[in-house]
C-alpha cells in the first residue's frame, strides 16, 4: 500500500526522474494476506472503533492515524481502484473479497503497485539502514539514505519507508528486522509481545474437547473495568483459540511476561446470563444434559456436567439446589485453566512496537531522522481478529507513502 501510493504521488508530481522501488525479502510478498482469514482474506472490518485497539504509546494519536484513511474510503479503494467487491459476513461483521481468495487480493495489490510505477525487487534482504550525514543538506534529488543488503550491497535513496512487519509469524519474512533498524536508528520500541494467539494448557484437561467450536463471550479482570470481548472458540489440541481466546490473549501474554500473578479468564458459554440459566434449569423439562446440549456442544455439555459431579440425567425435580448453582457457575463464569501460549509462531500480530510519539501523526515521518517513515506492524498498536489490523496496515501504508511522495526539502518535524 505504501509503495502504490508513493508511486501514485510520484506520477501526480510529473517526477519522472524519481523511483519508487520496493525489497521485499520473500519471494513473492504479501505472505501474511495469503494466510489471513483461512486463505480467504478479512480485508476490512464492516465498523471501525477505535477503542478496541491496543497500544502503550497515546491512545489519541493511535486514533488520528488508523482514522486518517476512513472505513468507507479503503472500502471504496478495494472495490473501485483495485476492482475487488467485498461482501459482508452477517454473523462476523467482516468483509472479504467476494471471490473469497487471499491470492487475488495480494495479486491485485501488486499489480496496481506496478501500474502506478513502482518497481518491486524480491529476495531482497535489508540488514541495515545509514541515515545521512549529520548536517548535510538533504533536498528532494539527493540520495542520502544507505540501505544496506545482505550480500554487502547497499541502494542509496532520499527516502526511505520501513514496512517491515513486526515479530509475528516469521515464516512471512517479519521476523523483527524493522523492530532491529528502528532501534539502531535510536527509535524507542515499546516491549513487544504476540499478541492475538492461542493460549496452551499443560495438562490440557480438555484435550478431548479438541474441534469443538461455539460462540462465547470472555471476560478478563482489568482494574476497574474488565475486558470483554465476544465472538468464536475453539478447543484445540494444546489449548484453546478462535477470535474470542486471542483478542483477549495480550493480558495473558502480558501478565506472564511481567511476572505477575496469572491472569484470569472467565468463559460464558451462551448467550444466557446466570439469573437466566438459574430458571431454565429450574422451569425446563427433561434431562440437565438435555437442557444444556440444546444450547451448546454436547461433548461440551457432557465435559461441563462432569466437571462439577451432576447426574447427567438429573430432572429439574431432582437436580439438588447446590448443584444447580454449582453448574450455573461453570456455565456463565468458567475459569480458563490456561498455562502459556503459542508465542509469535502461531500470533496474528505483535504487541508493542516503536512509540506512536515518535512519529508524525499525518505524515508517519520520524521525528528522529527526516526522510524516514514508518507504517503497519512495526508501530506500537494492534487490533482485534476482525480485519482491524489489515485497515491501520493499509491506513498507514497510505500515509507514509504519499508523505514519502511529497517529502521535500524542509525542517524537521517538531
């Protein structure tokens, strides 16, 4: 995104003298698109908030980058400029391409970013970054910058984005060389941490619930106001995931690294809520087993009823009054015996990054070194499952590559 945008500012500007060049370290680019969404792409979320994003810089200047490019305008972009319809799914609120494949959706990037002029070099690994001479004059022609390659080459360029990705699935290529660079450069980096990932179990007590999905609601004690988020989990066979488990995983991941006591998590496992389960356990008949699998799982169910010892086959005249309560408990506050979790091999993103403060909110442009921007996962904000993290990836390459386009000689951000 940053690199069709640059290009586009380029051709705007009638500099026909100017590159936009993109090195990318892969092969083919685009890694994280043709894994997301289980191969069909979650490019954008159907609504924005921007509360739900996490970030230890200022949760206001978080908020003027990811709305700088708004929901419908990106919308906009993917279905008229890159010629990609996008359909909602009701019962998720995600919008992906109606073809529903990752492939085309990195394709068609790519092949706008060609249109618009940018040359794009694959199986290029950048090591390294030399910022220009302390006190030389820099103006829009002249190559200040050094990027050093792997095999001892080095480009030299007047600017330079750095989209590197962050920690998070390093088969992609993002295995924190950007995080490496921003720091050398004298970036602050916030401690990073995955973020969005499975959570393990050791033993894993539910090891035989492994397949077993449904919709849940989960909460995490948080201060004054808990967490809560809402949405799918999955019973895998080291633990738990799905997006309700990994939208809440940071304070887990968060909790463990600090050494702090472990983080609880509560599981409601339908939409009921305890006053509303202690009367249909009360009123209903038939089985408690039969009761509960018609609400949820019956390996679940089963698994539930024996957890707290009732009779599976207990009716509402002989379910005993402690036991009810007991069960009502685990249905609608079940603690979560996770142990650790999958770190960044498995992580959707990367918590923390480089300091929000340290860029310029409008252009992404640091505020350490002129002629340099940075954009996506590399800074310090992430997003729930849902698409979140492909809109402030796009939003921000958007930024940083028309401000890289327009850049020109003048003082430094304040």
């Amino acid at each position: 995104m940053a690199a069709i945008f640059a290009a586009r500012g380029v051709a705007a500007a009638g500099a026909p003298h100017r590159r936009v060049l993109l090195l990318e370290r892969t092969r083919d680019g685009g890694r994280k698109i043709l894994m997301s969404g289980g191969g069909r792409c979650n490019v954008l979320p159907s609504e924005l908030d921007p509360t739900g994003f996490v970030t230890a810089s200022s949760p206001n200047t978080m908020k003027k980058i990811l709305l700088s490019w708004p929901l419908r305008e990106q919308r906009r972009f993917f279905e008229e400029d890159l010629g990609m319809p996008l359909a909602l799914e009701e019962e998720t609120g995600k919008l992906f391409p109606v073809s529903n494949r990752s492939k085309d959706v990195r394709d068609r990037l790519r092949a706008l970013a060609e249109q618009a002029g940018a040359e794009m070099r694959f199986d290029c690994d950048v090591v390294g970054l030399d910022p220009p001479v302390a006190g030389a004059p820099a103006s829009q022609e002249e190559a200040a910058w050094r990027v050093r390659l792997a095999n001892g080459a080095f480009m030299a360029a007047s600017r330079v984005i750095l989209a590197t990705g962050g920690l998070s699935v390093p088969a992609t290529g993002s295995d924190g060389t950007g995080l490496r660079i921003a720091r050398q450069l004298g970036h602050e980096v916030q401690d990073t941490y995955p973020a969005l990932t499975p959570l393990t179990a050791q033993p894993h007590r539910h090891a035989a619930l492994s397949g077993v999905s449904l919709p849940v609601t989960v909460e995490a004690p948080q201060g004054k106001r808990p967490f809560v988020t809402r949405g799918g989990f999955l019973f895998t066979h080291k633990g738990y995931s799905g997006p309700a488990v990994l939208n809440v995983s940071h304070l887990a991941v968060l909790a463990r690294h600090a050494g702090d006591s472990r983080q609880e998590i509560f599981v409601r496992w339908t939409s009921l809520t305890n006053d509303e389960w202690d009367r249909t356990l009360r009123d209903e008949e038939g089985t408690v087993l039969a009761v509960l699998r018609a609400r949820m799982p019956a390996r679940l169910a089963e698994t539930l009823l024996d957890e707290v010892g009732v009779d599976p086959s207990a009716t509402r005249a002989t379910l005993r009054r402690e036991d009810r309560r007991r069960l009502v408990d685990r249905l609608t506050r079940y603690p979560l015996p996770w142990t650790s979790d999958e770190g960044y091999s498995k992580a959707e993103v990367t918590g923390g990054g480089v300091a929000l403060d340290e860029v310029d909110p409008r252009t992404l442009e640091s505020r350490l070194h002129r002629g340099l921007f940075l954009c996506g996962e590399i800074l310090d904000a992430f997003g729930p499952i849902g698409g979140y993290n492909f809109a402030w990836a796009w939003a921000t390459g958007r930024a940083a590559g028309l401000a890289a386009a327009a850049f020109a000689d003048k003082p430094a951000a304040p």
